[in-house]
C-alpha cells in the first residue's frame, strides 16, 4: 500500500524533496517523480518542504467511518500530543468527543508507553545489552532495519507504545478494533505490519469530524473517568504521568522512575544525527540512546498541527500537563508482570537497491563531464548529497543523468555559443552607452569589426554603421525592425532585428544580410524602368503611325467627298435640263 504519494500534475521537479530526504527515497527517473515505497522511512520531512503542495498521503478516515457504520467496537489510542495539537489540558473532553462520534471508548497511548518503559528497565537492569536503542518512532526503527543493520542488535526488542497498547486494549476486549490517533506518518506501515492496529488518524483528520468542545481549568482539574472496565484506576501522582512525556525529545528518559545503572543516557532527534549515531553505535558501550527522527520529537510529528516553530510551546504544554498528574490509566507497581507479550521483533528489512562498482560510478560521472576530483562539486542541486550519490542513484534507476544543473547549464551554455556563433545571421551585443559588447564571427564580417570573436574587446556601434535605431530601441525600451539598413564600409545591406533585454539592460541585434535582395530588386527596378520606357516608345511610334493613317484616311475622304459632290451636281444639272 501506498503511504505516501506525488502528485504529477504538482511537481515542479525542483528536487526539494530529495534534498530533505534522508535516505533518498524519491525517485526522479525518466522524468517521473515518485516515492520509492522500500526505501522510504515515511518521516514526511518531503511533506513539509513541498513548495508545490505535491505529496499525496494515504487517510483511514473512510476505512474508520465504514468500520463504524458496520457497528464495530472501535477503540481509539490517543498519542500524548493531542495536549499541543488540539489545544486541550486533559484527555477528557477529547475521549467524549471520540465516544459521540461513535468510539466505543478512547485512551491515551501512554498507557502503553508506561509498560515500555517498564520492559526497558527490566531488560537494562539484566545487563545483557552492550548498547541500548530506544524509540517509539516507526521511523527510526525503520532507520535501523533498513540502512544500519549494524545497529539491529541494540535496538530494545520491545513493542513500541502504541502496539503494546493495542495489545493491552485487544486483550481487554478481544471482539474491539483499535484506531491509533497521533501525528505520525510512519504509523500507518507499523499499524499494518503490527496486526493489532486497524487503522491510523492524524488529528487533523479527527479534527474535522469530531465536535471538541474546549476544556476549562475544571475539566483539567478533574481526573477522567476510568476508561474500561474492569481497569482500575491509579493513584494520582506525578511519577505514574511521566510516559506521557513520550513525544517529546529526551521523553523515554524522563519516562524511567529510577534510571538503571551502568549505561550512559542520552538522545538524538533528526535524521542527521540519528544516522551519524547509528553509523559509529558499534564504537560504544554502555549506551543508552534515545531516538526520535522529527527533531522536538512527536509533538513536532509530520502531521503536528504546532504552527511554524511552535515545538518549544507545544514543549511547555506537555510538560504543564504532565506536572497535572491526571491519570486516565492505572499505575505499573514495581515488579508487576504485563498481562500481555510486550516483545517485538525487528526483522532486516532489504531493498531493492543494488551495489554498484567504483567503476560504473566512474563511467557515469564521465558521462556528465567529470572526469577528476575537481570536477565533483558535490554541489547538490541534484538533490544528492554528492556526485557519487547522484551516479549511484542514476546506476539503480532512480536518478536521470541530467539531473546535474552543473552539467546541464554548461551543456546549455556550450549549445548556446554553439548556435550563436555559427549562426549564418549576424548576432550582436549592444550596451546602454551604444557600444557593441560582443559579436558573432558573421556579425564582425558583416560589420567590418576587426578581432576575434573568443577575446571581443567592447567598441563603439558609430564606428561600424548608424547607431540611431539602436538609440530608439534601448531610449524607448522597445523592440525594433530595420530594414534594409546600409552599411558602408563593407557596401552590404542588412536587415536587423533588435530587441531590448530587460533584464541585462542590453540590446541584442540580429542582422541577416540583404544584399542579394536589394541588388537583385535594383535589377529589377531597372529593367522594370527599362520596359516601361521601350513600352512608351512603342506607343509613341504606333500613334504616330495611327495618327498618319488617320490623316491619310482624312484626306483620301475628303477628296471622294468632294468628288460625290461633284457627281451629284453634275447629275442634278442634267436632271434639270431633262424637264426643261
Ligand atoms: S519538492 Fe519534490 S514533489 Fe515538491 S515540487 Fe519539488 S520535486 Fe516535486
Ligand atoms: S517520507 Fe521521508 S523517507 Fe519517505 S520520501 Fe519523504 S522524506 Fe524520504
Ligand atoms: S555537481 Fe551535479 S551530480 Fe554533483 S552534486 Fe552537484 S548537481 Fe549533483
């Protein structure tokens, strides 16, 4: 099952994520985002950094509101944090509010941390453990199983809180389910794997279903009402509170009545320094160590609702609470055996990850150009805590090669001048004082600049062709197109594009050479002006021809006139002389 999930559509692939990943649990390969389920410890350090919003986290609040309408007993575990977490000074009002919702009964998980604490004692003052590891945090255990089994033999073999709890709940009521309620991710896989625990809420989520009605100072006052029955409960006092103080940082220490001698005491918080204490464990003896991956311990848990630095607050909260001495289970007596199996085996937990060999490390930092010692920047902008780390992730699948910015800005950078400067345009830099800054090789043919292009010294545009449209662009902060622009010392045309970039506060010129055009147009011209007058000639010549024949025609109608004229006449006259 999945914990834990990206959503695509979200990711950015700004490898934030992987940064803050302590085992590298996030996979980046083939340009696909997602948790790698084996290697990942479920801290949801990922969670939090997530500027995207990206990660997908599974919930049991469907499951549980299915389970209750089937009528099942559900009994809720309550981790200690809820002091902090819903702002509330005792269990109470919260165990009613679960009870209305449909709980069959709620209990503070501290019920379960007290018998832990007293398997350690008995286990420590055995003497058989050269070392000793203790945590309540599945994430750390995890830690353990998975990438320092070194550490396996010192880890206590005891349940943590909240399985021997449900162990402990079950026990009383064999036909009930038990739901654990905390602000931990990590509980999710340990519920499954443990058997006991049918389901994990963060408060979050009880939060938007149960209606908690604030506790006042008399509530607080008040120890709850014994939760089972049959379960008597115990003497109010501070000693028999102190598991309540689990979640927190140095919590399991302080959980101890007396502490067993011939150990030293001491506890970590964060993966950092949990993984440089596991690395070295094997150097000790005699040590106690307390581990809790979220630094403050659980009260600063993946889905603590504390504000933004709110752990020292929230701190202070649970330890008010723990000095009420409000019972709402009854007290261990000394040498009281637990009614249930408080035993817990960790087994090695394996993954899919391969070794590899320094040289198929070698052969991929090859392949991103690095190829001595001085090219590793150990950088991590990968998301890797060094080049090494990035070729091993790439050679398990989990990393692509061109997840080295390093490598990829060179290569974009080396593609750039590629293409810039074997463009057959023309491609200029001009500043704010109209000088060009740098040039391509067709750009200095073009203009005549003298030089090469890998050592461009800055000159003056004026010296090379009219600066006036430059001016404009740069004055006016605009884009401009010049055409046909005529540069003299090398008698060529040019076509120039020149665009204001804002952000250098430079010009960038683009120049194609439009020489060929123009004398192919001035042909054009020519002999557009040529036929134009060979076609005026023609004209002229057939008016002239028109104009003779229409003359010619003129005078030989004339005559014919005058000849009909004539004839008529000469025929009248006789007519007349007829009649006479
Ligand atoms: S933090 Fe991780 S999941 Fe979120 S956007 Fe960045 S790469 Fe994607
Ligand atoms: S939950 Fe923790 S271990 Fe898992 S991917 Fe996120 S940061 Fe890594
Ligand atoms: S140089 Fe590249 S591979 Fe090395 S750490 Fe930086 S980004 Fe990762």
């Amino acid at each position: 099952m999945s914990y834990l999930e990206l959503k695509k559509v979200q990711c950015k692939d700004c490898y934030l994520c992987l940064r803050e990943c302590p085992v590298k649990a996030i996979s980046f390969a083939d340009h696909r985002s997602q948790i790698i389920e084996d290697r990942c410890i479920l801290c949801g350090r990922c969670m939090h950094v997530c500027p995207q919003d990206a990660k997908l986290v599974h919930s049991d609040l469907p499951k549980v509101q299915q389970m209750l309408s089937a009528g099942k007993k559900l009994i809720a575990s309550v981790a200690p944090s809820f002091i902090s977490n819903l702002g509330l000074t005792s269990f109470e009002p919260l165990r009613q509010a679960l009870k209305a919702f449909g709980f069959f009964d709620a209990e503070e998980t501290a019920r379960g941390a007290e018998w832990v604490t007293h398997e350690y004692a008995r286990i420590l003052e055995s003497g058989t453990m050269k070392n000793f590891i203790t945590t309540a945090c599945p994430s750390a255990c995890r830690l353990v199983q998975e990438y320092f089994p070194q550490a396996l033999p010192y880890l206590a073999p005891v349940a943590s809180p909240m399985v021997a709890h449900a162990r402990l709940l079950l026990h009383e009521h064999p036909d009930a389910e038990v739901v654990f309620i905390g602000p931990c991710l990590a509980k999710h896989r340990e519920a499954a794997e443990s058997g006991v625990v049918s389901a994990v809420l963060s408060f979050d989520e009880i939060k938007s279903v149960v209606d908690l009605q604030e506790d006042g100072a008399e509530a607080a006052a008040q120890p709850s009402a014994a939760p089972t029955e049959g379960v008597a409960m115990g003497e109010s006092g501070n000693v028999t509170c102190r598991a309540k103080g689990y979640p927190m940082t140095d919590g399991i220490i302080h959980s101890f009545h007396h502490l067993p001698g011939g150990y030293h005491y001491m506890s970590v918080d964060g993966p950092k320094r949990a993984m440089e204490v596991l690395e070295n464990i094997d150097n000790y003896e005699g040590v106690f160590i307390e581990i809790n991956i979220c630094p403050g311990g659980c009260i600063n848990g993946p889905f603590s609702l504390l504000p933004k630095g709110g752990t020292t607050k929230a701190r202070l909260q649970m330890q008010q609470y723990l000095m009420q001495g409000i019972h709402s289970y009854p007290t261990i007596q000394d040498g009281e055996v637990a009614p249930v199996d408080l035993s817990y085996e960790f087994p090695r937990v394996l993954n899919r990850s391969r070794k590899v060999s320094d040289k198929e490390i070698e052969e991929v930092l090859r392949r991103t150009g690095k190829v001595s010692p001085e090219d590793e920047l150990n950088c991590g902008s990968c998301g890797y805590r060094s080049c090494r780390a990035k070729a091993w992730a790439v050679l398990n699948g989990y990393a692509d090669i061109e997840m080295c910015m390093p490598y990829m800005r060179q290569k974009a950078e080396s593609m750039a001048f590629d293409i810039v400067h074997n463009s057959p345009e023309g491609i200029l830099l001009v500043d704010g004082d109209l000088n060009v800054v740098d040039a391509n090789a067709t750009a200095m043919e073009m203009l005549d600049i003298p030089g090469d292009t890998m050592n461009f010294k800055p000159r003056p545009l004026k010296d090379f062709m009219p600066p006036l449209d430059f001016f404009l662009a740069y004055s006016q902060q605009k884009n401009m197109e010049v055409h046909k622009q005529f540069i003299m010392s090398t008698k060529r045309y040019v076509d120039i594009v020149i665009c204001y970039m804002k952000d250098q506060n430079l010009l960038f010129g683009q120049m194609k050479d439009v020489t060929e055009e123009v004398s192919y147009e001035k042909k054009l011209d020519r002999m557009r002006n040529e036929t134009i007058e060979t076609t005026d000639q023609v004209i002229m010549k057939q008016m002239r021809v028109a104009q003779e024949i229409a003359s010619l025609l003129g005078e030989t109608t004339a005559e014919t006139k005058v000849a009909l004229l004539n004839l008529k006449k000469i025929l009248r006259q006789e007519e007349e002389k007829k009649e006479d």
